[in-house]
C-alpha cells in the first residue's frame, strides 16, 4: 500500500511561482505513472498533468500549458506552476498508478493511490 504526500502549496499572488512535490512513502516511483489533479470549491476534479516513469510521455490539460511542468525523479513528482492565476486557486493532489495498466493518465479511474491534497491559493 503506498502513501503519497504532497507539499508546496501556499498563499501567493497572482504572476507569482510555486513548486509542488510529492512523495512516496516507503519506495520510489520507479515503474509508476504519476499525475497530478486540482479540485476548486464547488467544481469537479479535473486533470492537471500526468507523467509516465523516465518523463517518456507527459500531458497537460489545456488550461495548464505554457505554465505549469510536471517532472519526475526517483523519490519526488514535481508540478512548477509559473504565472499562477486566481483560477489556479484549488487543492491539489498527487496519484500515482501501475504503469504497466496505465493507459490514459487523464482518468482518474486508472490511478491506484492519493495523496491528502495541498491548498494553493491565488489572490489577484
């Protein structure tokens, strides 16, 4: 059973930078896909970014390019936000799944574990 922690979150300003980061509790994330996903009051979960191990293939949703990069090391998931908006305001969540069952990381449904989210907040 893997445990997922994320961290990084925070209050900024809009135009400012954060970096989040996950972690795996007990092992690396050698042979997973891993994911992140935001959720704002009152709105679905939605897709943020995903990645396969070795940063072979990566997505991002739409709302996300050109700002955010997902990246991916042997004991940490990263997602650097850059020119963070106050649509960006939501809690976000790491996930992680089997890559070899893996086969779209838009779908939620396809990741294994959680993390318990980390609050980011944009203020204009």
């Amino acid at each position: 059973q893997v445990q997922l922690v994320e961290s990084g979150g925070g209050l900024v300003q809009a135009g400012a930078s954060l970096r989040l980061s996950c972690v795996s509790s007990g092992r690396t994330f050698s042979g997973y896909a891993m994911g992140w996903f935001r959720q704002a009051p009152g709105k679905e979960r939605e897709f943020v970014a995903g990645i396969r191990w070795r940063g072979s293939l990566k997505y991002y949703a739409d709302s996300v390019k050109g700002r955010f990069a997902i990246s991916l090391d042997n004991a940490m998931l990263y997602l650097q936000m850059n020119s963070l908006k106050p649509e960006d305001t939501a809690v976000y969540y790491c996930a992680a799944a089997n890559m070899s069952t893996m086969t779209s990381l838009l779908d939620p449904h396809q990741y294994d574990y959680w993390g318990q989210g980390t609050q980011v907040t944009v203020s204009s």
